[in-house]
C-alpha cells in the first residue's frame, strides 16, 4: 500500500530555472492539495484539485502551475524559481475535499539559490 | 477572510502533565475544524475533528471542542506522553470545503 508519496525529497534548483515536484496517490481520492510549509505562517495551501482536470487557486498560488491530466497524478511546477519559495512542500489527498480527512505525503524540501 | 490562530510555542511539559493548546478562528459560517499533528521528519496526520458547533472530538486521549460562542476549538490531553512531542496544527476548512487554513503550530516537547 503506497498510499501518497512525494518525489524528489530534496531538491536544490538555483533562481530563474523551473522546478516540477511530483505527488502520487495510490487511492484514486478524488480531491489532491499542495502547501508549503514555512517557519511562523504554519501551512499555506497553494493549489487543489477536485478531479482531473479541474484545479484551483488556495491562499498563495502566485508563482505556481498545477495540472492534473490523470487522477492519481497532481504535479507542481515552479516556472522560475526565486528565493521566496524556498519552503517544504506537502502534497495531500482526500476522498471527497478538505472536509474530510487530509491524508499528506513525506514532503519535499526545497531550496532556491 | 477565514483564518486560525493558535498559540505560540515551544510547549515543554513533564510526562503526565495536563495539557492545553488553544486555538481561536475567524470564519464565514460555521466551519469544521480539525487538529493535525506533525511528528518530526514526517507529514502531518489526522488527530480529531469537529464538523458543528458543540461537537467533541476525540483521538488517542486528545480531545477539543467547537465553541461557537467564543470561536474556539482548543486541544486538551489529560496526561502526555514522551511519544506526544511533535507539532501540533489547528486547521479549518471553509463552507466550500474546498479552502482550507492552518494556524502556525504548536511545538509540544514532553521530557520523562
């Protein structure tokens, strides 16, 4: 049972390039979520998805690109990548939304020079 | 806009002490809120939940309950464990329940 997991772990990227974080679930949830988690704001919840192909913006999506063509993939792209972003990202899945029970991968952390 | 606020740590409590981690929310409505919890190099996990006013939940001996009339949702534990340190993460998710706030963490050392 692989349940969420998360890919790479910990990614060093310089400023400008793009970065894609990776998130799969293994539970065919229909809703998936990014956050990022910095020190003092707790978690900030960037994109989510309903379903694929339908996505939507959270609290803090300047900056980011979410896709989600299959159901159990929700990739997160940084296009150019600044120092601002450097935080731990957390993907996280639900059967039916954020209602209901969260269920988070290991997370990645990133870091932007 | 919705939002969570819960108490600054860190929180440094002997085994079996009683513990007290408050959280205050700001909402449309009536949101559910919910407590999550981080163990160190891990994500964060369900602890309990509540979905209307004057529900109690409850999970591994934590409780915490929604109080409409003073916006409140505090986690209380009766007696911790060494294996309770970790952070823990007031959250609530709005009407939509599409949108979802957490407050900044409480940080929870209990030493033996």
């Amino acid at each position: 049972d692989a349940g969420i997991t998360q890919s790479p772990r910990y990614k060093i990227t310089e400023t400008g390039r793009q970065v894609t974080l990776m998130c799969h679930q293994t539970w065919s949830h229909s809703y998936m979520f990014w956050y990022r988690q910095d020190l003092g704001h707790g978690l900030r919840l960037i994109y989510y998805s309903a379903a694929a192909d339908i996505t939507d913006k959270g609290e803090v999506p300047d900056g980011y690109v979410v896709s989600r063509s299959k159901t159990e993939n929700f990739p997160l792209t940084l296009e150019s990548a600044t120092r601002s972003q450097t935080s731990v990202y957390f993907c996280a899945s639900s059967r039916q939304g954020a209602n209901y029970e969260q269920y988070f991968g290991p997370g990645t952390r990133l870091t932007v020079t | 806009g919705d939002s969570v606020t819960q108490m600054e740590g860190p929180v440094t409590l002997s085994e079996e002490a009683f513990l007290t981690i408050n959280c205050t929310y700001t909402a449309t409505g009536y949101p559910s809120l919910f407590w999550y919890v981080q163990y160190p190099g891990e994500g964060l996990q369900l602890l309990l939940k509540a979905t209307k006013a004057d529900d109690k939940g409850s999970n591994k001996g934590f409780e915490a309950t929604y109080r409409k009339e003073t916006t409140s949702f505090h986690l209380e534990k009766g007696s911790v464990q060494v294996s309770d340190s970790a952070v823990y993460f007031c959250a609530l998710s709005d009407l939509t329940g599409n949108q979802f706030y957490f407050g900044t963490g409480t940080s929870l050392t209990v030493i033996p």
